[in-house]
C-alpha cells in the first residue's frame, strides 16, 4: 500500500495569504456584530478551537461547509469574505 505525502504543512500552501485575508474578513465581521468566538462558534455550530485557528490563519484551507456555518451565523453572505481582489 502506498502512503501518500499527507497534509500540506501551512508554510507550504499556496492559500497562505488569501488565507489571511479570510481570517481578517471573518474577524472584523464578528466583531462589527459584536460577538465573542464563542457565541460566534456556538451559533455557527463549529469547535471554537477550529474558529480561533481560522481566525488566526493557522487554518489555510477551511472547509467549504465550516465557512458557510460562519457565515450564516453572522448573518452576511459569502461573497463579503472572498479574499479575491
């Protein structure tokens, strides 16, 4: 059996610095409706581990359904955290 190379480290992706956008986007859209990561994990149903991880860009590459939990819970549309220019 052959074992691939795993998981990309973080230094290693290529979405580091979209990444950091994100997690800017998904921060100061928290704090403008005035929420604590935990009341912002709770409602959105994700570990606050996981959110403080994205949040702080530790996470790359966030799954697709983890953002949209965020982002309804706060209550914006996805389009306001693509980090695209």
């Amino acid at each position: 059996m052959t074992v691939g190379p795993g998981r990309r480290k973080r230094a290693d992706s290529g979405h580091a610095a979209r990444a950091a956008v994100l997690a800017e986007r998904i921060r100061n859209s928290r704090l403008a409706a005035d929420m604590t990561q935990q009341q912002l994990a709770t409602r959105a149903g994700v570990a606050l581990s996981t959110l403080r991880k994205i949040e702080t860009g530790q996470v790359t590459e966030p799954g697709y359904f983890t953002i949209l939990a965020i982002v309804s819970a706060l209550g914006i549309s996805l389009q306001e955290l693509n980090p695209r220019p």
